[in-house]
C-alpha cells in the first residue's frame, strides 16, 4: 500500500517535471548570475533562438561585464551550430544593437548584457528582426524550442563575421535625427556620467562631434563597475550632481549599463527622475509632430496631460520594454517611454535609445536651460507601498480592486494589475511575479492628496 503511494506520488512528479514550462524568460530575456546563466544554459538558449528565428543572421553584441567574453563565445557557437550566420558587433550599446537589426536586415539580435543589474549577473537579450525585444510571452516559444534542439547538418553550420562599424552607423543616425546646427551655435557644457558602462564607447563622441563641451566620469568600460553602481539612481550619481555644480555645466547625464535608459541632472543641480526624462521627451517631441505616444501603466500622468495639452492620446500598455515597442511597431505613435528613463524614438528604431534621448536634451537645452523645461512638466507626487501577502491573497487583493472599480463605476485599466484613474491621480495595485507581495502605488498633484489616496486605498485592499 505505502509502496503504491510512492509509485503514484513518483509518477506524478514526472508527470508535472514533463508539463512544467522551463520559464528562463523573464521581462527582458534570460538573466541570472553565473552559477545559473552559465555556458550550459546560454547555449541551449542560443540554439533554440537561432531555430526560432529561422536559422537565420543574427546580431550578436556585449557589454562589458567579466562573463561577457565566456558567454559571447558560447552564444555565437551555439547560433552556428544551428546554422545562423553571426554578425559580431562585439562591445556595443543595447539601442546600438538594437538600431543595427533592421539596418542589417538581421533575423535577430542578442545582447548579452544585464542592464543595471549588479556586475555578477548577466542576461540574455533577444530582439527579432522589427528591433521589437521578446517578451516573456514569446519567450515560453523558445523555451518549447530548448527542449528539442535540432543542430545544423554538419555542412550547414553557421559562419561568424565582425561588424566594427555599428557605433559609427548609430552615431550617423543619431546625429541626422538632432539638430546638430542648434547645438553647435551654443556648444553647451554637459557632464556625462558613463557609469563604465556602454555609454562610455559612444556618448562622448556623438556629443561632442554634435558640438557639445563634454566632461566625462566614469568613462572607461569596465565589467566591475567600479565608479558607481550601474543603475542611475539619485543616490549612484552624487559625483555627477556635485560635477555637474563644480564645473558650471548646463547638463549632466548619466546612463544605465547598456545605455537604453537614461536620467539628467539640471544646471541647478537637481536630479530628474526617469520619469520627468520620458515626460520632457514628450513634450520636445510633441512640439515637432503630433501623434500618440505610448507608456506603461506605471508611468506618472505627467505624460498624459502634456499629450492631452498637445491634443494627443496616451495608450498604456502592460510594464515592460517589450510591450512598449509592440505597440510602438503598429504605427500610430510618435514616441514611446516607461518610467524609468527609457525612450522610444521609433523614427530610428522600437528599442528604448539613451544616447539620442541625451542628444536631443543637449540640443533643447540650447534654447532654454533644463529647469526651464522642467518646469513645464507638470508636477505630481507619489507614494509606493506594499502589502505582504501569498499567491492566495496576492489574487485576492488584485480581484478586491477590480470589483471596487467597477461598483463604483471608476475608470481603469487592468491589463497588468489595475490601475484605477481619478480626476486628479491614479493608484494603482500589482502582484509581485517572484515575491510575496502586492505594491500598491499612488499618484497625485501634491504629497496630501498622495498620501490621503494611499491610506484609503490600503483601506479597501486590507
Ligand atoms: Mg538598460
């Protein structure tokens, strides 16, 4: 009898081992330190990305972290071995690869880079031929493909070539894409902040060939990240705050470790939050060509009311990159944005591009100072909590938020969580994916306001 219960109990954990999806894929690709994302892993994900992409060419690109090199070499083989054809780009900003997919008329793309992450992780970024990156949704297709991976015949395999030239083709784009003539009348002083991340192998440059005055911090590559931490929080970039004062500059910049996401700092020494970067890019944009512009969820109103000023429409899609630039390549938008500083300028390409962000900062900032533009944007505060809670209650307090927009008859969104918008705020409720909680946040004019929504929401939710 017990015997059979093991049996049965053995049998059902195959069973389950065989249903159960792999789920490598997180928001943004693979990542993982390198105990998980190791050569064995990175090049079963390879392969199943070159069978997904039809075996076809593909653009590969690194940043410069110490698992790079080890990662890089496992990748290319692995896309070889099922008979793509790689073209290296080797050390290269994300927007850079990203911008060469469609270029090149690659099939795909990986980047090798965790973003902001932590030097120990890295992560594996694929993008497909429209420069659109994969979604954990598409993802769960390549990770069906890992589990059957067919190699090329041996007369089939793939071939690698180097493609030096992607930061000079990018810079080319960028600076067609800003008016170079406005900068260079003024030749503003910028401070930038590399964060020895990929920002280093092209911001100096373009900036300074679009006729900027730049200093550079942080400005060599270096996989340890030894200037500051990689993500451009507050925080991390005290020295380019404190630079941006000493030396009198009317900007400062800094970048995440790829390069997709960017913040500023005003001639006033004041830190602008990615958030205000998406929300002065909108207004920039909207004064040169009216049309949609797409968020997320998560993206203060900011954005929206300066659409609605500029007669626009906001659409908001689910949190992610991905999401954003699917919605971006149907078409009907001039620009595209999420909350933490990262840009969609689709008139080069659908990934997030810190550098020409930062270029056409330097170019507005030549008519009127940052703060100036600041202040334009209009100001909201906001508050995040969170509510511990199992994957039980985590359902719960979701669905609790949902019937109480909808008996009260309030306006929401509930394609990621649910976002109840007022008159004058929005609050919104979402389940953690990896931990046990829910974050409950909060937006309004003034911090009062913030805080009386917060406390009556967490009343409703509790
Ligand atoms: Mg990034």
């Amino acid at each position: 009898m017990l015997l059979g219960l093991v049996f049965i109990k053995l049998q059902s954990e195959k069973i389950k081992k065989v249903n159960q999806v792999a789920n490598y894929f997180g928001t943004n690709g693979v990542r993982g330190k390198f105990n998980k994302l190791g050569p064995e892993l990175a090049l079963k994900v390879a392969q199943a990305v070159g069978m997904y992409f039809n075996r076809g060419k593909i653009i590969l690109a690194k940043d410069g972290r110490l698992t790079g090199e080890v990662i890089g070499n496992v990748v290319s083989a692995g896309l070889m071995s099922v008979g793509c054809d790689v073209v290296d780009l080797g050390f290269a900003p994300a927007p850079t690869a990203e911008y060469m997919v469609k270029k090149l008329e690659a099939d795909g793309c990986i980047i090798i880079t965790a973003s902001h992450n932590p030097p120990e992780w890295n992560a594996l970024k694929v993008v497909d031929s429209k420069g659109i990156a994969v979604s954990k949704e598409r993802g769960e297709e390549i990770e069906k493909l890992m589990e059957n991976i067919v190699p090329a015949e041996w007369n089939k395999t793939g071939s690698i070539v180097p493609h030096p030239d992607a930061i000079k083709q990018h810079m080319d784009a960028i600076k067609e894409n800003v008016n170079a003539q406005q900068i260079r009348a003024r030749g503003p002083k910028i401070v930038l902040d590399c964060g020895n991340g990929m920002a280093s192998l092209i911001s100096p440059q373009v900036l300074a060939e679009l006729g900027a005055e730049v200093v550079v911090i942080n400005g060599s590559v270096d996989g340890r990240f030894p200037g500051r931490p990689s993500e451009p929080t507050e925080k991390n970039v005290a020295e380019l705050i404190k630079r941006v004062a000493r030396e009198n500059a009317d900007a400062g910049i800094a970048w995440d470790g790829d390069a997709d996401r960017v913040v500023f700092v005003d001639e006033t020494g004041n830190y602008v939050i990615g958030d205000k970067v998406f929300a002065l890019s909108v207004l920039w944009k909207l004064e040169e060509k009216k049309g949609n512009i797409v968020t997320t969820v998560a993206t203060s109103r900011a954005a929206e009311e300066i659409a609605e000023n500029a007669g626009c429409k906001t659409i908001y899609t689910k949190i992610g990159a991905p999401y954003l630039s699917e919605e971006a390549a149907k078409g009907d938008c001039v620009l595209g944005g999420e909350e933490v500083g990262g840009v969609i300028w689709p008139e080069l390409s659908l990934a997030k591009d810190g550098i020409l962000t930062a270029a056409k900062m330097a170019e507005k900032i030549c008519e009127r100072p940052l703060s100036k533009w600041l202040a334009d944007v209009p100001e909201y505060h906001n508050v995040k909590k969170m509510i511990e809670a199992d994957e039980e209650k985590k359902k719960q307090i979701v669905k609790k938020m949902l019937s109480y927009a909808k008996e009260k008859e309030l306006r929401y969104i509930d394609i990621d969580g649910v976002r109840i918008n007022l008159l004058d705020a929005w609050v919104i409720v979402r389940a953690s994916g990896t931990e046990n909680y829910v974050r409950v946040f909060a937006e309004a004019k003034t911090m009062e306001r913030t805080e009386e929504i917060i406390n009556e929401y967490m009343q409703i939710l509790e």
